[in-house]
C-alpha cells in the first residue's frame, strides 16, 4: 500500500508519479468497494497510531491535550469494528486469529469507548454528592452541597502499549486485505480490451454540502 500526491487539475483530479498515465479510471463493484471501506479503515488506524506517537511528545502536566488524543485513539481504532451501514466492519476474531492474547484487551477498548469515553454506562465515571456538615454549635448545621467528580485514569502505559499493538496488528491485516484487492483488480482489469478501458469514467470527487451531514454514505453492498 504505497501514498501518492494528489492535485487537482482543470480537467479533474491528478495522481503524481506515474508520467505515462492517461487517466485515472472510475471502478464499481463489491471488490472495490471492499476496497473503499478497507482505505477508510486503514485512515481511522493511521489517525489512531498518530495520536498515540503524539502522546509521547506532550509533557505530563498538559493533561487534556493527553487525554483528547488518548481518548481519539480509543475512538478511531474500535470504529473501525463498530457496526456501521456505510462500510463493512472489521471482526476482532478475523483480525487477530493468529493472536489469542489480543482479545481480552479488544474487549477492554470496546467497553472503555462504549461505556465510558463515549457514552456514560460504567463506573469509571462517578459524581458523588455529598454535604459538608458544620460544628454541632454553629447556626448552620450545612455549610454547602458538594459534589466530587470522580474518573478513573485509563491512560497507563500497560493500556498505552496494549492499544498501540491491537492498532499495528489491525492496520497490518487491513493493508494486507488491500494488496490483495488491488492484485486482483488488476488481474481483472488486465483482461479487458485497451479501448474499453479508456472509455470508462474517471475518479471524480463532489465536496459534501451541509445537509450531508445528517446523511449516510451509500455502500452498495448492504
């Protein structure tokens, strides 16, 4: 899985690095959009790795500069395996097959995200009310209503160096599924007469406006 540059030309969007190139074909297809849902994975694994090496490189007294891109890594890597209709999701059970050991901490990020990072469910979050009682002698027997927020530290290194290998082994198995595609895409495609080739549509690309964001993208598989 190789990065190029992409700019954009008048006539559409250009890939750099391949001077002999005519056009950059338009592909349909269960194969690729296994191949579009795989790229969007390999993005969120990317993001989540980013922010873990980021970790390392903010003092300890920046603590929610810390904790916004330790809680990010959480998100972006089990989003990956969430259920989601607009790309397949990845199974923890494929993914780590040849890894037993990789399941218990699995199940840790699933519920550290899913109840308690993102939804409020477990008791690594508590608010305890309490009310500070004053001396038998005074006119006042309550001083004030308190409340102590209590929330448990998740960001240690045994859970840091946890997270950071589940995110290597996923995005490795993620890159590996997209090779493959891309193999066989190829193959696919070699067979086809040149002409029909170049007849096809190439890649284009339409900035969402903002009702998109109430919107699912389409996957054509489900």
């Amino acid at each position: 899985m190789e990065h190029f540059e992409i700019t954009k030309t008048p006539e559409g969007l250009h890939v750099e690095g391949f001077p002999d190139a005519v056009k950059v074909l338009r592909i349909d297809g269960p194969k690729a959009q296994r191949l579009s849902d795989l790229g969007l994975h390999k993005a969120d694994l990317d993001f989540a790795l980013d922010c873990l090496e980021e970790i390392n490189k903010v003092a300890e007294e920046s603590y929610v500069l810390r904790q916004a891109l330790w809680r990010s890594a959480v998100v972006h890597y089990i989003k990956c395996f969430g259920d989601n209709k607009s790309r397949f999701s990845l199974v923890p059970q494929t993914v780590y097959k040849d890894d037993t050991g990789a399941m218990e901490p699995y199940k840790y990020f699933d519920s550290l995200r899913n109840k308690h990072l993102v939804h409020d469910a477990n008791s690594y979050a508590q608010c305890l009310p309490g009310a500070v009682l004053n001396k038998k002698d005074l006119s006042h027997k309550i001083a004030k209503i308190v409340c102590m927020n209590v929330i448990s530290e998740t960001l240690a290194k045994e859970n840091y160096n946890n997270l950071h290998l589940l995110v290597t082994r996923a995005r490795e198995w993620v890159v590996e599924q997209f090779d493959q595609l891309c193999n066989a895409l190829t193959a696919e495609l070699e067979t086809e007469p040149y002409e029909t080739l170049l007849g096809r549509q190439g890649i284009t690309y339409t900035f969402p406006g903002v009702d998109e964001i109430h919107k699912p993208r389409i996957h054509s598989n489900k």
